[in-house]
C-alpha cells in the first residue's frame, strides 16, 4: 500500500524555514582585547629589547576579515635599543586577552587568553627579528547570541637597532551564525511531531 508523504514534507520544510530565519550568518564582529608579553628565556634579549602591552578595538569587514596594526591597535610593540646585542632564539611568550567575544573554547564566559610562543633572533643588520610558531590559530565561540570560528593570525617582527615596530596580525571569521532561539526550536520540534502524526493517521485510515 503506497502512502502520500507530502504532509511529512510540508511539516520538514516548514520547521527548515522558521529555524533557517534564526540561523543567519553575521556579515560584521567586533574583536576586543589586550596583550601582555615577557622573555622567557633570561637570555640578552631583555636587556636590549622591550615589549610593551598593546590593544584593540575593531570590527571585521563585511567579507569577515580584520587587520589589526593600524590606528592605534595592535598587539603591542618592541622597542630595540643601540648596541650590541646577541640574540639566539630567545623565547618570548606573547599573551593575548579577548574580551569580546565571550564564550571562547576552553575559556571562560568573559576571558579568554590566548598564549603565543616566539623567538628573538639576530640578522645581520644588527637588529632582531621575533618570529612567532605557530602564527596561526583557531578558536571556536558561543556566547548565547553567536557561535561561529575565527582563526587568529600573526606577523613575524622585524626591528631595527633605535626603533620601534607593532605586531600586526589579522583576524578571520571562518563561520558566524546566531544562536538558533529556543522558540525557534521549539516550533522546530512541534512541526515534526505534527507532520509525523498527520502522516500516522492517514497511513492507519488508509489500511483500515
């Protein structure tokens, strides 16, 4: 005995829809945080080359891309002084604390740091160069309003003996989405259950 399922496709589609207008990717995000960094390794690389604190404050373009290193935000500085100085893949440990969003894997509601390791090194100009392993990764988040991904991506320093250079870097949305609401679910369910039963009924009086 062939059965109509079109009372369960109508109830599917239409528990798709009313969930798919909660479900919607966000074009913009904003990033907020501070960053904090230190030697590690009590190598020279402290006696002639200082780290200070950064910030930021921005929002991603439309596409889910944000630089940061411009405009007053970046994730701190390095600042060399003349002289003489070896440095021979001195650590440094580069801390940084998002504020927004909240609800980052593996930190807590409000914070989140994120701790990135490098190492100082000497060119041949005499100045030094702080490369960053791995310059690059990925968080989740859900803070009750967003879940989505981001990865988190960082420059390498080159500074010069007398200068001063950010650390720049950028950060990429790989999926944003809001947070589907519990109404929603709700009808979600209620559709389902719906069209199950219709389907059940007609399947029964159809065999009577």
């Amino acid at each position: 005995m062939r059965f109509n399922t079109s009372f369960l496709k109508t109830g599917v589609i239409a528990a798709a829809l009313v969930l798919g207008t909660s479900v919607a990717k966000a074009d913009t995000m904003t990033f907020t945080g501070s960053t904090s960094g230190s030697f590690t390794g009590g190598g020279t690389s402290d006696q002639t080359l200082s780290y200070n604190s950064g910030s930021f404050n921005n929002t991603t373009s439309n596409s889910g891309y944000l630089a940061i290193g411009g405009n007053g935000a970046n994730f701190g500085t390095f600042t060399l002084n003349t002289g003489n100085a070896t440095f021979t893949n001195d650590p440094f440990s580069l801390m940084i604390t998002f504020t927004n969003p909240t609800g980052i894997n593996n930190g807590q509601s409000s914070t989140f740091s994120a701790l990135v390791q490098g190492s100082v090194t000497a060119p041949a100009d005499g100045g030094a160069t702080v490369v960053f392993s791995p310059s690059s990764r990925g968080y989740t988040f859900d803070n009750g309003v967003l879940t989505g991904s981001f990865t988190l991506n960082l420059n390498n320093v080159s500074i010069t003996p007398g200068q001063t250079a950010s650390v720049t870097g950028y950060i990429q949305e790989t999926s944003v989405a809001a947070t589907p609401e519990p109404n929603s679910l709700m009808l979600l369910g209620t559709g389902l259950v719906s069209a199950a039963g219709m389907m059940a009924r007609r399947r029964k009086a159809m065999t009577a």
